[in-house]
C-alpha cells in the first residue's frame, strides 16, 4: 500500500526538480558564445543546411545507381474473346472455313527437318483458300531483363559531378554557419550596448536619489530651498523616463536577437557579457596581414561552383564518345487453345522459352548544333563564376581596409572619452561636495550630473564601435 503512493511522489519530486532546472537555465544570462552556439544549433538555416547535404549524399547515390545493373522484370496475358478475332493467314487455295491444325499436324523434334508441303498438302487435301490460325487463344508471357552499362561519358561527368556538388554542399553550410555566427554577433551587441546603458543610469539614479532624498530632508530643516528640491525630482523624473525607454527598447533589440538565434521569441533572455569585458577578451587586431581569400567560407563555394561549371564545360566537349551497353532477357511463354475449341488439343500448354543477349553501340553524329550551343553556354557561365570571384576578392580587400580605418577612429574616439569620463566623473565628485557643503547650487549638481551621465553614455558607444570594428576585421580577415 505504501508503494503505491511512494512511486507518484517520487516522480512528482523529480519532475519538480527538472522543472526547476530548466527555469534556472532559461532564466540565467547567455554570453555571446552561448547565443552563437545555441544559433548554430537551432536557426532554420543550419537545420535546412544540413538537409541539404542528406540530399547531397543520396544524390551521389541516385547517380552512381544509373552505372549498376538494372534488373526488371514482369508477366504478361493475353487472351482473344471471340475465336475469329485470331490472327491468320490465308494460303490462297479458295475458302470452306478454317482448318483446325492441332490435331491435323504431325509432331515435330528437335532438330528433324519436314517436308511442310506435304504437310500442308495432307492438312488442306483440295480445299482451297484456306486460313490457318497461328496464334493461340491464351497466352501468358514473363520477362526477365538485366541491362549493364559499359561506357557512358555523360555517366562519368555526372558522377564526378555529384561529388563536386557534394563538396559545394559543405561549402554552403560552412557559409551558413559563418553567416549565423556574425548575424548573432551584429544582434547581441547592440543588445548589450542597451543592457549597460541601463547598468550605467541605474547607478546614477540611485545617485540622483540620494541626493534628493538628502536635500529634501535639508529643506524640511529649513537649510535648502524648495527650488533646489523641484531641479532635483525633475531630474530624476527625467532620467527615470528615459529608464524605461531603454527597457523598452532592450525588449525590442533581444527579441530580435532571440529571433536571429532561432529561440522562441517568448523565451526569457538576458545577456551576461558587457562591452568593456568582451573588449578586453578580444585580444589583439591584426592590422598588418593580408586578406586571406581561402579562409572566407564563401569564396570556397564560389570555387567550387567554378569547378562545377567547368565539369559542364568537359560534359559537352567530346559529344561524339559512344555510348556503349550489354543486355541478358529471358522471356519464358506458355500457350494454350491452338485450333477448334472442342478439338482435344484445345486445352493443352505449350512452354516456350526464350532467351537473348547483346551488346548495343550507340555513336552520336549529328545534333543538329545543339552540344556546341551547351558548350558554349557552360563556358560563358564559367566566365560569369571568373568574374563574381575577382569582385569578391575585391570586395573582401575593401571591407577589410574599411574595418581597420573605423577600428583606428574608434580607438581614437575611445582614448578621448576615457579623459572626458574620468573629468566628468571628477567635476560631479567636486560639485556634490561643494553642494554639502552649502557653497553650490542644486542646479550645478543637476548640470554635473547630466555631464557625467553624457560622457559614461559618449565612452560606452565609443567602446562599442571599437568592439564593432574588431568583430569587423576578425570577420573580413575569414577568423
């Protein structure tokens, strides 16, 4: 009895515990490495990707299948419903009606050799113009057919073609993942500029209300004015909106990121990262190398696709190679219902084999133009892949010349807003104590404390557009 009520506790213990796995999971911050591999896990691209290369694989299979044997077979019946509907040939000795010939002929063997006119003679007597029926009333066929091709050029081009496709394919998911990982990238860090925005205005408003709370119990003492209390809420009234525009939009920028990782966009989300931490562990920029052409994902697919169109090219270079195959058929055949329905051979069967086999040559001579005009047509496309691959590589040498100018600016912008944030940060420092002291105004703290929270606002994008130029020149130079 006691079993029976220990089992669904336990499992209702387990199940609460998962549960509250799961939540903890869910709930608990990614980084930016965490968002790229659960993108490359679960975006609709990749999974269709890799759809692609199951199709590859069996597409090399469909295609080496048409160079094995084939193998068929089937079974045929035939049967005539009225007996004149027979097929028969008249002799020409005149007409009395047809001439049962399964009881009339003699019985032949195997290799013995007949005088069929005095066969015919014995059968037909003075009857002229008669028909003898040749074909049965029923009969039942099969057909066994092996076919083995020998030489086929088309049929090696299209399995070397099948392969190279195959490669093309991992090229393609390679581009695929490459393109998840920097469309990941491009949406977690403007969510992350937002998240330590709002880090850097919750510090100030807990600041701001401080103070205010400090100079409203200084104006109920009667040592501060209403005026400097009222600068103080409509600066923190101000600030407190601009808050909760920031969460707004911090919603808005982490749904589409949820979005670009493939995640349901009613998941919980939160970034762990922040921007001067991943600055810090980017490591150090290349700025002296060349582009790498190789290491950029999608300019391996564009080689693999010339190569593909140079296979077409060498598919309609020789059109005159034959085509050469063997054949084996086995037909067997059984017959029944020769001569007149109420003769006694009417119901016998006869089994007739057959069997057959061959070589079949096929030599193409003319086409009428059309192989040149394929030809023709798979060179210029060879020539199109020529071209798209010297605009890529110029393209690549641009991006990456323009990664390394915004990456110099942004440095720049970065050294010079760590000056203004650091005096901004002494100017607040200075005024509030000025303030509490009773020689400063509320107004000149409010105007400090706008400056501070400006410039800490100035160095966060100046950070992040440094960090955005190193994602830049890590993506052009195919790292």
């Amino acid at each position: 009895m006691l079993k029976q009520y220990t089992q669904p506790l336990l499992l209702a213990g387990v199940l609460l515990f998962l549960g509250n796995t799961l939540l903890a999971q869910t709930s608990a911050g990614m980084s930016l490495n965490d968002c790229i591999q659960y993108g490359l896990q679960n975006h609709p691209d990749m999974k269709a990707a890799q759809l692609q290369v199951k199709d590859a694989e069996w597409r090399v299979k469909e295609n080496l299948s048409s160079g094995m044997p084939q193998l068929s077979a089937g079974v045929a019946y035939t049967g005539f419903l009225q007996r004149g509907g027979l097929p028969s040939s008249a002799l020409g000795f005149g007409s009395s009606g047809p001439i049962d010939l399964s009881s009339s002929l003699p019985s032949f063997n195997a290799g013995q050799v007949t005088d069929l006119n005095g066969v015919f003679g014995n059968v037909f007597g003075s009857d002229p113009n008669s028909k003898v029926f040749f074909n049965p009333v029923h009969s039942v066929g099969g057909n066994v057919s092996l076919n083995q091709m020998i030489f086929n050029n088309s049929y090696l081009v299209a399995v070397r073609a099948a392969r190279f496709y195959r490669q093309y394919v991992n090229n393609q998911v390679a581009v695929t993942r490459r393109n998840i990982q920097n469309s990941v990238t491009d949406a977690y860090l403007p969510a992350l500029l937002i998240s330590d925005n709002l880090a850097i205005l919750d510090k100030n408003i807990s600041n701001l209300e401080k103070l205010f709370g400090d100079t409203k119990a200084i104006n109920e003492a009667g040592f501060a004015e209403q005026l400097d209390v009222d600068r103080l809420e409509l600066s923190l009234s101000t600030i407190r909106s601009e808050r909760g525009n920031l969460v707004r939009q911090r919603e808005m920028v982490v749904n589409a990121l949820k979005f670009t990782m493939g995640m349901p966009v009613g998941d919980d989300l939160s970034v762990s990262d922040n921007t001067a931490a991943l600055l810090a562990a980017s490591g150090a920029v290349d700025m002296t190398s060349t582009a790498d052409y190789m290491a950029r994902p999608e300019y391996l697919l564009l080689l693999k696709g010339r190569e593909l169109s140079g296979l077409q090219v060498d598919l309609y270079r020789k059109p005159w190679l034959p085509t050469l195959a063997a054949f084996v058929q086995w037909q067997p055949s059984y017959q029944g219902g020769f001569g007149d329905r109420n003769a006694d051979g009417f119901n016998k069967w006869f089994y007739i084999p057959s069997a057959v086999a061959g070589l079949s040559l096929n030599i193409p001579i003319y086409d009428g133009g059309s192989s040149k005009a394929k030809r023709e047509r798979a060179i210029i496309e060879a020539q199109t892949v020529d071209i798209q691959k010297g605009m890529l590589e110029n393209a690549i040498n641009l991006e990456l010349d323009i990664a390394r100018k915004q990456y110099l600016n942004a440095q720049e912008r970065v050294a010079s807003q760590e000056r203004n944030s650091a005096l901004a940060q002494r100017i607040y420092d200075t005024t509030q104590t000025k303030y509490k002291a009773g020689v400063g105004s509320s107004f000149e703290v409010t105007q400090a404390e706008s400056g501070l929270y400006s410039a800490q606002q100035s160095l966060l994008q100046s950070q992040f557009d440094l960090l955005t130029a190193k994602v830049a020149i890590k993506k052009a130079l195919g790292q």
